[in-house]
C-alpha cells in the first residue's frame, strides 16, 4: 500500500533522505538517526544557495567553474545523485555544467 507523503516538499525531503542512505551504505558512511552527515548537509546548503541564484536568472544548469569557486563538493552531489555533469553544446567554448534531476528538486534545494 502506498502513503503519500502529504506535500512535495515532503516527498523530495523524503527521496533525498533515501538517496543519501543509499550513497552512505554504498561509501561506509555511518548515516545519523537524526538528519544529514555533516558533510552532505554541507554540501546540499551550498547547493542550495546556488539553485537560488540560477533560478533568479531562469537557469537550470549552473557552470562547473562558479561550483569550483564556492568550494563546493559537487562530486558528492553528483555521487548521490542530486546533479549530474554536461557539457554545453558550443564548439568554441564548451563549459562543463550541473544540472539538476529536475527543475522541482532545484526549487526544493533553493
């Protein structure tokens, strides 16, 4: 039998917070009873502000060099699943770029 979760934001707290068990069983991460491991909640709050932004420009993909400069730990995100790595179309200036599972998982994070 199915339950919903009520509301989306449940829905996505609840499809990070097994996506994030999934990639701690899968790397030996003991998972807290209570929340995130430090380091993903990190990284999620980071991410977050740079959905924020993207958003305010209608963007969904955000530049790898702008995630570089923030220091944020994209390569975990990308492990878990929450963003995944393109590169542009343009033949002169390819740019490496993030790009959410979709655009509701990048208004939740905002």
């Amino acid at each position: 039998e199915m339950v919903s979760p009520g509301t989306m934001t449940k829905l996505y707290s609840n499809l990070l917070t097994c996506m994030v068990r999934k990639h701690c069983k899968r790397e030996g991460v003991v998972m807290p009873t209570d929340g995130l491991p430090a380091e993903v909640a990190d990284a999620l709050l980071q991410l977050g502000k740079l959905a924020l932004e993207a958003l305010m420009r209608n963007e969904t993909l955000i530049d790898l060099k702008q995630v570089e400069r923030e220091k944020l730990n994209w390569e975990l995100l990308f492990k878990l699943g929450v963003v995944s790595l393109e590169v542009s179309s343009s033949k002169l200036h390819p740019r490496k770029q993030l790009n959410f599972s979709h655009k509701t998982m990048q208004e939740f994070l905002a």
